[in-house]
C-alpha cells in the first residue's frame, strides 16, 4: 500500500474531494487481484449517497511490477469528521491490507474540531492496550498529545480478526426485505442501535439529505442515544413502479458521534472516549466517530417469475474457475479474490 492514511481537509457540506492511493505489486513474474471491502450500491438513484466515501476501481488485477490505483471520494452530507478504515484483500497475501480514511466536514453554521491521523492512533493505540484508565497512573501529565511517539508502520495484531468481528453496535449486519411488490409498498424493517459507553452518542445516516427519494430510507435520519442505551431506526424500502423488475442493494452507513462532555475530569477510558466535545473538548483528544454497516437488499420480481440473476465468469478455463484456500485451522479466517 502507497499510504497507512488519507485525509481530506476541510471539505464543506455538498461538495465533493477525491485522493488516491495504490497497491504495489513488487513480484517480478506474479500476478495477483485485489478487492476492496466495500459494498457497492445499485438503483440508488442520482443524489443518493448511503456513505460518505465512493470508490472507484476498487478491484481488480495486478499484473508483475505494477500498481492498481484505487481512487476515494468523499461527499460529506452533514458537518461531523468521519473516520473509517478501508480493508483490501489481495490474493497470496497472509493478511488484509488497510487505509485508514479520515473526512473534516463543515458548513456555515458547524465547523468541528479536524480530526488527524495522529488522533487515530493514538485512540487505537489505548483501546488495543486495553488500559482501565487514561492518563495512566505512572503519567505526571493530565493528558497525552496526539504526537505521542507511535510507529506509522504499526498494523492491527490480527487483521483478520478485526476485519471480520461484529462490534454489536446495529442488531443486524444485513437486512433482507424479498420480494417486494410496487402495489403494497413502502416495506419496513426495524433495527436498533446500541451505545454500550455511558456517555451520549449522535446517531447519523448520510442518505438522509438525498436529492432525490432513494429505494431504501432511514427513519428517523438522525438520533441521540444516552449512554448505555438502545434506539430503534425503521428502514423503508421503496419499491420501484410496477413493471420495473429489479434486484436492489445498498450499504448504508449508521455513523456514531459522540456528544460534548463539559467534566474535566476523567475516571475511565470509556467515559474519555466516548464523551467529547467538538467544541468543548480537549483537541488533543479528539475521538473519531464509529462507523458500522447495514447491508439490505431487496427485489420486486413477482413470484410467479424466475428471478435469480445471471453469473457469468470470466475465464477461459474451467479449471480457473476454481478458488483454493489455504490451509487453515479451526477459528482461523482467510480469504481469496478471485
């Protein structure tokens, strides 16, 4: 990977800001593929965006001594700083690949504390160590800078582990509505959203300042939870007009931001970072917010029809059709692209 991060700064609400990174294939007679883990969206509609990043090339191969350019564009719809950590798979590699994407959003009214790197690390750095208090009791200083001395080459432990992990935040990681007829429509499912912190969380979806009316939508677009909480969302899917036979999927961003918290005091590291301020807060501290995934899908074929979708695969070969793993043992994760 050319890059650990990328930031976009100071992106104003409505506006669009593109960077790049690569995938280098150094192998001298290799060929490898790459994917990134991102669902891709379809019959959305223009001006919907589920997420505050859209990606373009994000898979494909990588042929011996070159580079794969995966092009990030972020459209922030609200005024918060968004954080998220891209996953890349590739194939032969023993681990995933990461970026960790980093969007400073305003507008004339909200203009939030910028999130860097640094805070990224630094938040990651004490989450991983899993220390029952911040500072540390050893620590003659009331805080840690964001340039505490943190090595840029420094991965998760288990890459695996942390790309395919549930963080039980959203009580589903994929809603399926079925078939669904344009005649009795709109078509609800509830989910809800837990904050296990004890402080107040901010709850957003970026789809919810759509141009135009897209199949699937959240309501309410937005909500606080108190700490040690739970709220309810309800996911409408919009079928589209009769005749109009269809699959559609989207991947929708639940975007958590945690709220102000005026105590100069800190007795947890839960209570630290789960409380702060954009306004209020200590800079040096900054948090960055939690994004989890909601995957739903949905068609309107009627059932008297056949409507499993057509694969075809792209090769020459049948025994290139094929996708081998390697050996693994129980509890153990991997993965190919293929």
């Amino acid at each position: 990977m050319s890059a650990k991060s990328l930031t976009f700064e100071e992106v104003e609400v409505g506006t669009r800001c593109t960077k790049v990174f690569h995938i280098i294939n150094y192998s001298p007679d290799v060929t490898t593929q790459y994917q990134v883990v991102q669902t891709r969206c379809n019959d959305v509609g223009e001006g919907v965006a589920y997420s505050v990043l859209e990606l373009d090339n994000h898979c494909g191969v990588i042929e011996p001594r070159s580079t794969a350019t995966v092009v990030v564009t972020a459209r922030p719809e609200i005024p918060y700083n968004h954080y998220r950590r891209l996953w890349v798979l590739v194939r032969h590699a023993a681990e995933p690949l990461y970026v960790d994407c980093i969007v400073n959003s305003f507008n004339a009214d909200h203009h939030p504390m910028k999130l860097t790197y640094a805070h990224v690390k630094l938040w990651r750095a004490i989450t991983s160590a899993d220390l029952s208090s911040f500072p540390p009791p050893n620590s003659n200083d009331n805080k840690l800078p964001p340039s505490v001395a943190l090595d840029d080459s420094e991965g998760p432990s288990n890459g695996w582990e942390e790309l395919v992990k549930a963080t039980g935040l959203v009580s589903e990681r994929a809603v399926t509505f079925g078939a669904c007829s344009p005649a009795n429509g709109p078509y609800l499912r509830k989910i809800s959203v837990n904050n296990p912190s004890p402080g107040r969380v901010m709850v957003y979806w970026p789809s919810r300042n759509a141009t135009c009316k897209p199949a699937f939508e959240i309501r309410p677009g937005s909500g606080e939870i108190p700490g040690s909480n739970t709220r309810e969302f309800t996911i409408e899917y919009h079928p589209p007009t009769e005749g109009d036979c269809r699959y559609t999927v989207a991947s929708m961003d639940c975007v958590m931001v945690p709220k102000e918290n005026r105590s100069a005091n800190y007795e947890s590291l839960e209570r630290n970072f789960s409380c702060r301020s954009y306004r209020f807060g200590d800079a040096a501290m900054l948090v960055p917010p939690h994004t989890s995934t909601i995957v739903a899908t949905a068609h309107s074929w009627p059932s008297e029809r056949h409507a499993e979708p057509k694969v075809t695969v792209n090769s020459a070969t049948k025994e290139s059709t094929s996708v081998r793993f390697r050996g693994v043992t129980p509890g153990q994760t991997d993965a190919q692209v293929s």
